[in-house]
C-alpha cells in the first residue's frame, strides 16, 4: 500500500475522531473510536474468513446465512467452532458491524433503527463467545471503556443513538484493505490515531504511547544481530506500540506485556489483533508489574520498556516487595520516590543471557545518588550488565519536557571492558513546540551504537575504570566532551596582518602630512 493511501486513511479516520472531539476530551474519545474500529476490523476479519476460507465452494456468502433456519444454525454452530479455533472469536451474520450500521441507518428490515441496545449485547456476545476458549485472555473485557450509556454521547438516548449511528456510518465508508494479505495498513492507521490521540490528551496521553521514532530505534538496538527472536516482553507496555515495533526488524514467535491501566491494557490487546498477531502468539496481562509480575517464569531475548518516568511505589516499606529478588540483592531498593530503578531490576530478572534489554528513562536516573547510586554501581561493578548510555534530546515524550535517556544492558556483553556514551540530545528537527527525532538521527545514533564509534563531540567508549573513577555517575556530558571550542587562531597570520595594516597605516600618514604641507596647513593631526 503506497504511502499516499495510508495518508489518506489516517485523514479518514481522523475525520471520524472529529465527530466525537466537541462532545469529550482526547482521552475519553479514543476508547469509542478505537473500540469501534476494532468492531469494524473483527466483523470484516471474520466475514473474509468465512467466505474465503469456509464458504469459497459456494454460491452464496456469510451474510445469506440465515440464523433462524434450522440449517443455518447448524451451519452457524460449525463455522463457530471453527472461527474461535482460528481467529479467536465469532460474530453471527446480524452481529456484524455492515448490519448493525444498516439498521442504525434504517436500511434493514427491522421496524426501528435504534442499536444502542444491539451494539451493547455485540460487544458483550464477543467476549461471551470466546470463554472457555485459549483466547479467551485476548478478549475478556476489551469493551469495558465503551460505555453507550453515558449522557457525553447525548442527553437523550435518541441523541446518544444518532452520535453512535453518525459515527459507525462514517467508518463504513472507510477501506481497511484486509482483502491485501501483505498489506498492515489498518495497523499503521491505528498507531497514528493512538499518537494524535496522545498528542491531544497530553500528559496522560503519554502514559500509553511512545513516540514511533523512539521506537525504532530501542527496535533496532535489541534486534542487533538477529533475524528471529523466541520471545519479546514490555513491563509496561501501554498500548503495545514498543512491543510491535520489534517485529518490524525480526521475526518474533511470542509477544509479552503487561499494563496497569485498564483502558490502556484493552488498547494494547486490541492492537496486537489490529496487527494479526494471532491470539497465541501473545499474552497480555493488567495488573501493577513491580507488585504482582503476571510473568514471574519468564526469561525473554528482547525487552523494550518506557516506564512511567518517577512513578511512586511502596519499595521497602511493603513486606512482599522487601523479600523479592527482583529488587533485593543490589544493596537497595529503587527509592519510594522514584521506581525507575525497581524497573530497571525487574526488567533483568527476566532477561536471558542472550538477551538485549532497551529501556527509556528520565536523564536523572544517570546521576542521582543515595539507593539508586548504589544500584547501578552494582549494576556495572559487580554484573557488568551496563552495554551503554544514550541521551536523548528534550520535549520529545507527550506530557514531558526533560530530557531522557536509552540505557542498554546485557548479561554476556561481547565489549564488556567498556560503556558506550551517545550524546543523541542535538538530534531532532522541532515541530510546533514538540522535538522529534527524524529518519536520519535515528540511524546516526543507531549506526554510531551498532558499530561502538567514538565520534567526537558524539560518542565515547569508557572503560570500566573511568566510570569508578566517577563514582559510577552515568551523566552523558561527563564522557563526551559536547563543548564547542572556538577555532584556532592561526597567530603567525594575525600578526602578519596587523604588520600590513600598520605599514599602511603610517603610508597613508605620511602621505596626508605631506598633502597638507604643500596647503599650508603646519598641524594636520
């Protein structure tokens, strides 16, 4: 799919997200377009499903089935079993999303066109349909934030019905393009709506989105030197853009996540489906990483992760945490104020030894002291996990404008008698009042990692012994020396120079005190 299409896709669906923007805020708008959407793409997955795969011998097609004939129920009951087998879910011919937007439009045979009530038992029929099923994970509660009763919709529940219809029918009206096999183009849509909505939402938008460029570049680091990867994982994976991300460079077999916010946490699941990743090549779980880890078995090849810059946690005050390995044996736990470093920890726990973990963090967790000094002190000094540091320019994350920084580890570092520091912070383009890493900052700073060059003013390979001697201090601009010098001054020039603006000088002198002699003017100067 060209790239004009896809523009001209994400104009389309940003068009239907205006229907809703003067009615609520960005984040409450995203649940219902998105949740929408999802609808939309699982109604057309399903009915390409049936007519291609189970019905491409017939004569008629998935929609001519007609559910209250005894054959069409049995048919029904066989193209069910055999769509949660393969897909993970199952709508009936008068549950898809061409048929509720025909009714809501009047163009059915049913008598009313209100589908607010349809709508609910659709979405709820979804998740009913896959209980007891190995999707069942996958969908359970993916709808919970559609909420069709509130009164933002409308006052009246007419009006409330006429927002939905508005909405659904602008959809409709909208190509996925599912029928092209090779084609990701509803997924590539999806994450430009999640980043606009996050974009319009602000801080909280940031909460779920990591800008794509940012992305690619933790991608790119933790796929270095490998075309297929058994397992991925994201602690905190909002709504799975990092996770996805990953799979544009290699092939990944198994994707891990988990996420504490409940809308971000449906977001997520319903951008792996978006992205047919299919329902067992994925596991996606809600709950708070650092207190209840849903994964505590699991050692992973790649981990990407853009934790909530100095989230506040319970540390050594709570009982349970205090025993956990995950945070116990590095002297000190993260402090309370500031768990960056309980991730960090956490992160390696479940990091295989032929791993590659990428992590984004405030600029701060480089140099401050007290238990965080002394955790990555024994990071480096006792495990020699640290693989390097790159800075990464202000105003750059949705909500924030402090600097942060990549911090790369591994367990059997092939250079492990050093650190690379990458001054990445000059490298962006600004855009209104957001700076954005561009195609060709990305893979400077990338190239500049994957081959460890020094470049100066740039990068810098510190040794072991360097960073000792700095008291385990991470911050970039003690390693790369970003100073600009003025130029050299070339003195035999200058002085030259000056001798030949000084001849001039009493040539010209004596040139005018001769001029004024002949005049008769004895005191020229």
């Amino acid at each position: 799919m060209s790239d004009e299409q896809k523009r001209i896709l994400e104009r389309q669906l940003w068009a239907v997200a205006n229907t809703l923007r003067g009615r609520m805020n960005a984040d409450e708008y995203k649940v219902y377009i998105l949740g929408f959407i999802f609808y939309k793409y699982l109604s057309e997955k399903l009915e390409l499903y049936v007519n291609e795969k189970l019905l491409a011998r017939e004569t008629y097609t998935y929609t001519d089935i007609n559910p209250a004939s005894k054959d069409g129920k049995e048919q029904l009951a066989t193209i069910k079993d055999l769509a949660l087998e393969h897909l993970g879910f199952f709508l009936g011919p008068h549950e898809l999303f061409s048929y509720i937007v025909a009714k809501g439009k009047g163009e059915t045979k049913s008598d009313s066109t209100f589908i607010l009530e349809d709508l609910v038992k659709v979405l709820d029929t979804i998740e009913r349909n896959a209980m007891g099923t190995d999707s069942e994970e996958d969908f359970k509660g993916l709808f919970d934030d559609v909420d069709l009763s509130s009164s933002k919709l409308g006052r009246s529940e007419k009006e409330k019905n006429d927002t939905v219809v508005e909405v659904l029918s602008h959809l409709a009206g909208i190509d996925f393009k599912l029928s092209d096999a090779k084609s990701d183009l509803l997924g590539d849509a999806y994450e430009y709506l999640i980043g606009e909505f996050a974009a319009g939402a602000g801080k909280k938008g940031g909460e779920f989105y990591t800008p794509a460029q940012v992305s690619r570049l933790l991608a790119r680091i933790v796929t270095d030197g490998k075309k297929t990867l058994r397992s991925v994982y994201d602690p905190t994976c909002g709504s799975g853009s990092l996770l996805l991300r990953v799979s544009d460079y290699a092939d990944v077999k198994h994707y891990y996540g988990q996420e504490l916010n409940p809308t971000t946490y449906n977001l997520g699941r319903m951008n792996m489906i978006l992205h047919d990743v299919r329902f067992d090549r994925f596991d996606i779980r809600q709950g708070d990483t650092l207190r209840d880890d849903r994964f505590p078995d699991i050692t992973v090849e790649a981990l990407v992760a853009n934790p909530p810059f100095g989230a506040k946690w319970k540390g050594d005050t709570d009982p349970v945490l205090s025993q956990d390995d995950r945070f116990t044996q590095y002297g000190r736990m993260a402090p309370k104020s500031a768990a960056d470093y309980a991730f960090v920890t956490h992160m390696l726990h479940h990091l295989a030894d032929n791993g590659t973990m990428a992590v984004v963090l405030p600029h701060g967790a480089l140099f401050r002291s007290g238990a965080e000094g002394v955790i990555r002190q024994y990071i480096i000094e006792k495990q020699n996990y640290l693989d390097a540091v790159i800075g990464l320019p202000a105003n750059i994350f949705y909500g924030t404008g402090i600097s942060a920084t990549i911090m790369v580890f591994k367990k059997c570092r092939k250079d492990d008698d050093d650190v690379l520091f990458i001054d990445g912070s000059k490298e962006f383009v600004k855009q209104g009042n957001q700076n954005f890493l561009t195609d060709e900052n990305v893979n400077k700073i990338f190239a500049t990692y994957q081959k460890r060059e020094v470049i100066e003013r740039f990068s810098h390979r510190a040794s072991l012994d360097e960073i000792k001697d700095n008291d385990y201090n991470l911050n970039v601009p003690r390693y790369v020396d970003t100073f600009e010098a003025e130029p050299e001054v070339d003195i035999d020039a200058v002085a030259k120079k000056l001798q030949a603006l000084t001849a001039g000088e009493v040539e010209l002198h004596d040139k005018i005190a001769t001029y004024c002699k002949e005049l008769g003017i004895t005191r020229p100067f």
